[in-house]
C-alpha cells in the first residue's frame, strides 16, 4: 500500500439505514482511511457485518480476515476466510473472497464455495445473493444433500 492512512479508526462500529432503519452493522478492530485520487478504506484486521431485520434480530452475519472499500465506488473486496452464515435458513457458506455491491444491494463471488445445511454439504462454482438473503443462489452446485420426500 503506497503511503501512510490519512485516518486510522480503532475498534469501529458502524450502523447503515435505509429510510432510517439500520439494516447492517459493521464492525472492525482498525480501519485505515486513504486520501487523495485512490482514496479508499482498508480493513487490515477483518470485518464482521449483521445484516439486520426490521425488528434488529440478526438475519445474517458475514466475516473475514480482509476487506477494502474505494470511495468512489459502492463495492466492497472481501476476501480471506469468508464465512456467511444466514440465520433464517440456518446455512453457513464458506468462500475465498467476495464482492459486497452496496447500492444494488448484492453479494457475488466466482470463486469456489462451500455450502452446509441441515441436508448436507454441497460446493459451487459461486454465489449470488441479495443482502437481505432472501435470494441466495449457488452458481453449478454439486455435492450430496438429503432431501425427504413428502409422506401422504
């Protein structure tokens, strides 16, 4: 990284709303804030978000090692042991890295993913989902899962 962070924030806690109800919570143990035509914030130490329901339970979390945000763009690079997992269904997802593409609310990778339910453990060749994760979809998935069958 060229120069040194015009900013450095310890120990963050940062909220995002929506038509002001928080829907995700963002914390960190340091962010470094860089200044100028490349400006952009880098999280050195790892992320953690909670995406949050109306009510503020917990409908998912999402964790890694490493994040960067550019300031003029609404992605964040999130890569290095990520962990989804989404409360709701009960699914943890695993990936290599991710991209967190804030104004059209997404979450992609191209990489490898690997997927545990109740019903198994399957893999894929990515992942797209919507941040709220109503929507998940695991891009040519393979594997074993358990699926019963419907008893008359």
């Amino acid at each position: 990284m060229k120069g040194k962070p015009s900013q450095i924030v310890k120990d963050a806690h940062l909220l995002r709303s929506v038509n002001g109800v928080v829907d995700v919570e963002l914390f960190s143990d340091l962010i470094q804030v860089y200044s100028g035509d490349s400006a952009k914030m880098c999280f050195p130490k790892g992320i953690n978000l909670i995406f949050l329901n109306q009510d503020l339970s917990t409908k998912a979390t999402l964790r890694a090692d490493y994040a960067v945000n550019y300031k003029w763009s609404e992605v964040y690079y999130i890569r290095d042991s990520v962990v989804i997992i989404d409360y709701r269904q009960q699914d943890t997802f695993y990936c290599r890295d991710l991209f967190w593409i804030k104004d059209s609310a997404l979450l992609r990778t191209d990489l490898p993913i690997r997927h545990h339910s109740a019903s198994g453990i399957d893999f894929g060749s990515g992942l797209r989902a919507r941040d709220n994760f109503d929507s998940i979809m695991i891009m040519n998935p393979y594997g074993t899962q358990t699926v019963e069958e419907e008893q008359d």
